[in-house]
C-alpha cells in the first residue's frame, strides 16, 4: 500500500517523460515517511479525449489511495509533497492536482502470487 494513480493528457506525452513522472511521484510518497518502498505502487493512465474548463491545457491528476489509519494532517502532508515534487518537474503550462482516497477497508482483498 498505497496505490498512485496517475492520470494524464495523452497528447502531453512529448512534453511528459512519463517514466520520470512515475518516478517522482513513487519517490515523493516514499519521502513522505508514511510508507515502505516495496509496498508502494504506482501506475499511469493516458487520456486520450479529455477537457480541462474551458481550455485545451493537459492535466496531470495523481491519486493515492491508501488503507484507513492516516488523520488529515498525515494526508494533507502527502498530498502536498507529491505536488510540489511533481509540479516541479515542469516549466510550461499544465495543471496538476493530487487527491488522497481512503480505500474501504471492508471491500479490499489482496493476494500475492
């Protein structure tokens, strides 16, 4: 645990080094001092067709969901060093947004082969 999702303007690909991006943010919730390397994982997912307000800028939007247990301070404080981390990486125009789930509990299995 935790799951990163990263979700991205596929027509940004030329502008994104996507492995760079995954490296990041892997790195930015280890940094965090909230979980192992190991048990972090982190995947990305182009959109193709997407709309940000009324303009064609891309968007990068990283979820992190995470098992039950952290208060809003610990959250608050992932949620903003993945931003800045990630933000960082950038220097033309692109909105990036990072969002903390709690995953239910009662609903999630998991099973290692």
């Amino acid at each position: 645990m935790p799951h990163c999702i990263i979700e991205y303007a596929k027509d940004s690909e030329t502008d994104i080094n996507i492995n760079e991006l995954m490296a990041t943010t892997h790195y930015a919730t280890f940094s965090s001092g909230l979980f192992d390397e190991e048990d972090i994982k982190t995947r990305a997912i182009p959109f193709e067709f997407y709309r940000t307000g009324t303009t064609e800028k891309p968007f990068v939007h990283i979820t992190v969901r995470v098992l039950p247990g952290r208060d809003l301070k610990q959250k608050d404080n992932l949620a903003e060093v993945i931003l800045h981390q990630v933000a960082a990486m950038f220097h033309n125009d692109i909105c990036v947004t990072v969002e903390i789930e709690d995953i239910n509990q009662e609903s999630y299995r998991k099973y290692v082969i």
